[in-house]
C-alpha cells in the first residue's frame, strides 16, 4: 500500500501541474493556480516524509498535514471548477478538474482512515 501511495501522490502532484499549465495566464487565476501547486506537491511530500517518521506521534502528525493538504488541494480545485464554469469559454477543463478532485477525495479518504488506524495502534 505504501508504494502505491507513493506513486498516487506523487502522480496526483504532476496532474495538477498538468492541468495548471493549460489554465490561463491571468493574476486571477495565477492566484489559485499557485495554492494549487503548491498543496497538491505538498501534500506527495509530506506522505513521502511520513513514511520515515521516527515515531507513532511523528508519524500521525505528519499524516495529519498530508489530510490537510489533500483537503486544501481539492478546494482549490473546486474553486477553479466554479470559475471555468463561470468562464464558459474554459469548460474544457472541467472534466479534468472533476477527475482531480475525484482522486483527493480518495486519497483524503486512505489518509483518514490511515489516522483512524495510526491513532489505535498507538494507543495499544
């Protein structure tokens, strides 16, 4: 399962990429397109560091920022579904960005549940 994470994360933060750089160059959307980048990487880079935590509690806290990126990611990947579908001319995007958002909810979910399961065993 680590491995595959790994690879979903890491994957995740290249499709963002992607799909950032079809976006278009504004200030506007330059704005949600650097959040984006930068919590969607964040997030690949910190499940990858979780999984050399020296301890339980490192481990679940660092856990705990992957949720909150992945979180953060799949805002502001809505945020821009609203705004290309206010755009009209950018909805050529959207199926995209619905995939996207398909794939943090996922990994958000893993990520709980991960917790869920971090947080029992060290209370053993």
């Amino acid at each position: 399962m680590k491995e595959i994470m790994l690879k979903r994360t890491k994957k995740f933060a290249i499709d963002c990429w992607i799909l950032c750089s079809k976006l278009p160059k504004s200030r506007e959307y330059n704005a949600y397109v650097n959040q984006l980048i930068r919590c969607s990487s964040s997030f690949g880079a910190n499940y990858r560091a979780s999984q050399r935590a020296k301890s339980a509690a490192d481990f679940i806290n660092k856990l705990k920022i992957v949720e909150e990126e992945a979180d953060e990611s799949h805002f502001f990947l809505e945020i821009l579904f609203d705004i290309t579908a206010l755009e009209k001319t950018d909805t050529e995007f959207q199926p995209e960005i619905e995939l996207l958002k398909k794939e943090a909810n996922e990994i958000v979910a893993i990520i709980v549940s991960s917790l869920k399961t971090a947080r029992i065993n060290s209370a053993k």
